[in-house]
C-alpha cells in the first residue's frame, strides 16, 4: 500500500509539474515529509531524507525533458554549459548546507519559499526583461546561486532559472529549454550531496541510501515522467490563469504544513 503511494505520487508530481511548468519538487518534498512522519522515521532527519530524495527524482525527470526539448532544437548548449558549472558547485553546496541545518529550520525555509512561490504564481509575477546576458564568469555565479538554492529546496531550477533568463532578455521558449537541460547538473550534483551527507547515519529507515529513500524514489520515478507529458498537453485545454491561481492556493497550504512541522 505504501509503495501505491509512492506511485500516485509520482502521478501527482509529474501532473502538476507540467500544468505548471515547475520542478515537481514543491510537492513531492512536503508529501515525503508526511509520509516519513507517518512511517517513524526520526523526526530529526525526516526533512533531509525528503529534499534528498526528491533531488534524485529530478535526474530522470530531467533527461526526460532535455530530451524533448532536444527534439524541438531549441537547447542553447552554449549557454547551458556556461550554467552548468556553477550549478554544479552550487547543487553540491545546496545538498551539504541543508545537512548541516536542523530539520525546524528547513521547513521554514522551504514553508517561506513555498509562500513566494504561491505570491509569484497567484500574481503572475515575472522579472522584466532589464539586461542582456552577462558572459560565461556571470553566468557561472548566477548558476551557483541558482544550484545551491535548488538543492537546498528539493528542486529541479526551474523556479528560478527561467526567472533569471528572463530577466536577461532571453525569449521564453528559449528559457523554458535552457531551465530543463539545467536540471540536470542541479539533481546530479544536489543528489551526490545528499547521498554522501546521509551516508551511514544511525537514524535512517531500511532501504535508504544516504538520505535518499529508495521505495519512494522507485515509486515516484516510474509514474512522474510519463504524467509530466499528460499535464503538458492537459495545459493547453485548460485557462493558465485560473491554474496558477489554484496552484498558488495549493502552495500556500504547502507553506502553511511546512511552518507547523518547524
């Protein structure tokens, strides 16, 4: 049953994420956090175990986007290696800091980034284009920031990837590509962090590896990517703008669970 779970998850996650254009990662982490909490999993590493576990996820879900977007020819490799660099190192320092902090403060972390995600989207809130694209040196600190930030929260990038490239003058549907490729660096580097910091720790739950939770990772992986294609074309039936709206609704709960777990 629980592993059913996971599964639906997975669904959910892969759904919403491609209504919403955004990383899966803002549900599955607070889902996980609830599940581990139902399972007794020690409350100190519920929360780490989750951000850790979510990361994973996002290595598949990531090629699986790359790979469309490939498909279209609209992946500026160019740029996305000025970015993977740094968010290389930055998804390796996301996955370590959140290591080091207790489990109370990341769930006001994420509960706050949670409630500025639901305030970005019920708003419709995006940078305006103010600036063209830095050279590869700015490209590389933005993606660091970027990466760590990402790791730190259990996401793809996406939230604020596309964000950062807007705000550089870069064409949507060119942000949208360049956002997914990214990912990937962010889950790999975010991932590796998180398996080495949980390596070996008294508390985990059987089937771990470091603090990723394999029976969740398994579920999630085989429903996410194929509902993501199903929320994708489900996104050109339905109004955008009541959707972000309801989705800003769903987050701010997410915000709201997030600050009551801390």
């Amino acid at each position: 049953m629980l592993f059913l779970g996971y599964l639906l998850l997975g669904a959910c996650a892969g759904l919403l994420a491609g209504l919403f254009g955004i990383g899966g990662g803002l549900i599955i982490v607070p889902v996980l956090v609830a599940s581990f909490h139902a399972q007794g999993v020690a409350p100190d590493i519920v929360t780490h175990l989750a951000l850790g576990t979510s990361m994973i996820t996002m290595i598949f879900t990531g090629i699986s986007s790359l790979r469309v977007h490939q498909q279209r020819g609209v992946v500026d490799w160019p740029l996305i290696r000025q970015l993977a660099v740094g968010m290389l190192v930055g998804g390796w320092l996301g996955g370590m800091t959140a290591s080091q902090l207790s489990a109370s403060t990341l769930n006001i972390i994420i509960g706050s980034f949670a409630w500025a995600m639901a305030l970005q989207m019920g708003l419709s809130l995006q940078p305006k284009a103010g600036r063209h694209l830095p050279g590869p040196a700015g490209n590389g600190i933005a993606g660091v920031v970027i990466g760590w930030m990402s790791a730190l929260f259990g996401i793809g990038g996406g939230s604020l990837t596309v964000p950062y490239l807007s705000w550089c003058s870069v064409p949507m549907n060119r942000a949208v590509a360049v956002s997914a490729a990214c990912s990937l660096p962010i889950a790999l580097a975010g991932s590796l962090s998180y398996l080495y910091a949980g390596w070996g720790h008294a508390d985990l739950p059987e089937w771990s590896l470091g603090f990723v939770y394999l029976p969740a990772l398994l579920g999630i992986v085989l429903t996410s990517t194929q509902f993501a294609r199903y929320g994708a074309r489900l996104a050109h039936h339905l109004p955008p703008k009541r959707l972000k709206q309801a989705f800003a609704c769903l987050l701010l709960v997410v915000g709201t669970k997030f600050m009551l777990f801390s």
